[in-house]
C-alpha cells in the first residue's frame, strides 16, 4: 500500500468543477438555488473525504503493515468493558529502541507531575531489582493529605480492603525501577495492581514481561509507561503503557485506568467520595 493517494489530470479537473463557485457574467453570485447548494455540499464533502483519506494514509500505514497511533489522551472508565481497569489499544507503537538495561526517566514537568519512562528490560535488571531493598518513596505529584481506607469490590466477587492510595512506580521494582519521583504516580490501589491477580492494573504488563524473561533469559522487552493528565489536575486519570518483547511474542499498549469503581475522584487534591 502506498502511504499517498494521488489523483490523476482529469480526476483533479473534475473535482475542481465540483467544488468551483457558482458565478454570473457579471461576477456576482446569484442566491444559489436548492440543487446548487446540494451540488456545492456533495462537491466539498467529495473533497475533503479524497484528501482527508490521502492524509489518514499517510499517518497510519507504513508500507504494507498498519501502525497503532496512540492517543495519549485519557478516556472514560467503563467498568463493564474494562472490570480489571485495564483497556487494550493495540500492538505496541515504540518508536525509540533503547539498549539492553537501559532507563530513561523524563524530568518532572513545570507542576511537578511525573512524565514519561522508557526502558529496555533484560533477565540482570529483573533480578537486581527483586532481590534489592526497597528505598524510602517521595509523595509524587497529588499525593493527598490523607488516603482513606476503602473497600472496593472487585470484578471477581471479592473486595479489597486498605488505602485507596499508592505511590505506584511507572516501571516496578521488579523489573529494576527506582523509587524516584520522575518514576512514582499518585496511583488508586486498582490501578497498580487491579485485584492483585495479575491481570489488573499496571501488574498485568509487569506479571507477563516478568514471566517472559524468566523463560527468556536472553531477550529483552522495550517499555514506555506514560501517565495521562487533565488539563492541571496533579494526578493522572490514566497511564498508557506499551510493552514489546524481542521475539514480538508480547506486543501490544494499554490504558490503565487510574480509578476505583465506586468512588469519585477529585484529581486535583485526591480527595475520594462515595459514587
């Protein structure tokens, strides 16, 4: 597939003519007649949907395989689709390939708030960070005056039962990140770790690249965690993670959703109210 689509001479002259004004021999356009109108709006919608087509061609395909654009932009919580607080994108768009062990933190922007983190996991850095103790963790961006203890049922019949929230790293512990602020959010308990099954929250990208370096202890996954805020607000209403495994087995990006059903959030101050 071609990344551009183009139009022949005699495609671009007609499509000139539809679109073109109605005049007059005196230059002045005459209030245009019901069918003229109609004409003029199919020609313009003809129009924009050739070039808007050309466009979307050229932003999504490269070559003959289709990209995932991700829209960094976070998206409303539905707790029927996404009850482990978790919503699949696509296949993982990582643009940058770091080296094997390699971690790059983002600076803290001008509020404060953590931005992205990318890294090259490998088998070493996955142990290094297991076995290490962990440090003392800095209150990230929102970090409220006081985290009430809450109980949140869980997709599975079960509840939990504690702090609504934790400083939750961008790229864990586990798999040799920092408690630093540039990787720590303010993180509902259900979005770092869901309902503590390994297929909620950040936990379900850290339990499959976990278990994939442990059966490859040779090969490396690319990962780019990115927190989604609204507008100033200091806590992010979603992380976009992407993970990538050099043998393309693990592949894909996710939101996980920075929430707790059942509650609402003000993510300015972290202040929680019954929903």
């Amino acid at each position: 597939m071609s990344k551009f689509r183009t139009l022949d001479k005699t495609q671009m002259v007609q499509l000139i003519k539809m679109v073109q004004p109605i005049s007059t021999s005196r230059g002045l356009a005459p209030r245009p007649s019901t069918r003229n109108l109609i004409r003029a709006s199919v020609g313009c919608l003809l129009a924009f949907t050739l070039l808007a087509g050309a466009f979307q061609l050229a932003v999504v395909s490269g070559g003959s395989s289709r990209k995932t654009i991700i829209d960094y932009r976070p998206t409303i919580y539905s707790q029927q689709q996404s009850p482990q607080y978790v919503r699949k994108i696509g296949e993982a768009a990582i643009t940058q390939q770091l080296q094997a062990g390699e971690v790059v933190y983002s600076k803290l922007d001008e509020q404060g708030r953590t931005q992205q983190v990318r890294a090259c996991i490998n088998y070493e850095m996955m142990q290094r960070g297991k076995v290490r103790a962990r440090e003392i963790m800095p209150d990230p961006s929102g970090w409220p005056r006081h985290n009430p203890r809450v109980i949140i049922r869980l997709y599975n019949g079960r509840a939990y039962q504690g702090s609504m929230w934790n400083r939750s790293h961008l790229l864990a512990k586990s798999l040799g990140g920092q408690e630093r602020l540039e990787n720590l959010i303010t993180g509902t308990r259900m979005q770092n770790v869901g309902a503590n099954d390994g297929q909620g929250g950040m936990a379900f990208h850290e339990t499959k690249i976990r278990d994939w370096l442990t059966a490859h202890p040779n090969g490396t996954v690319q990962f780019v965690a990115t927190p989604a805020y609204y507008k100033d607000e200091q806590i992010p209403r979603s992380v976009f993670v992407q993970a990538q495994s050099s043998d393309k087995s693990i592949n894909e990006s996710l939101e996980v959703y920075n929430t707790a059903a059942g509650f609402s959030i003000d993510y300015q101050t972290g202040d929680v109210g019954v929903a």
